[in-house]
C-alpha cells in the first residue's frame, strides 16, 4: 500500500511518503525524503558529498492484536 509517516530526525519532525507491504509478521515500508527537510545540509566525506533525496528501507514486527481490542473503543463509547 501507499502511505504516509511522521519521521523524526535530529529533533526535526516532518511527514514523508512511502509504501508498504505486509509480510508474515513483519511490515516493510520504504520511504523516500529530502534530508534538507530535517535540516542536515552539507554532508561530504574527503570531498564525496551526498544527494539530497534518500530513500529509507524499514522493517519492523507486527504485534498480534487482542480478541476484541478493536471493539473495546467503540463500546465505551456506546456507554457514555
């Protein structure tokens, strides 16, 4: 799928797009951002600098939601 996130990065915030995809137990998302958005300019190593657009690859566990979780908000809800 296509989505969006909030990435923080050196006490920046900022949204970045990107996909996902659902594997097993484990999402992987890869987002694409501009590193002048979070205030890193300038970076070059002995003369080898870097472009400005990178590309994030993430892989994080999915957790396994509770029997019932999902209906717990809306029927406290529902009581009020």
């Amino acid at each position: 799928g296509k989505g969006q996130a909030i990435l923080v990065v050196k006490g920046k915030s900022g949204k970045v797009a990107g996909t996902f995809e659902a594997s097993g137990n484990k999402l992987k998302a890869v987002l694409n951002l501009k590193i002048s958005d979070f205030g890193i300019q300038d970076i070059s190593y002995k003369g080898i600098g870097v472009e400005d657009e990178a590309k994030v690859e993430v892989t994080l566990p999915l957790a396994k939601k509770a029997a019932g979780a999902a209906a717990a908000p809306a029927a406290a809800k529902a009581k009020k």
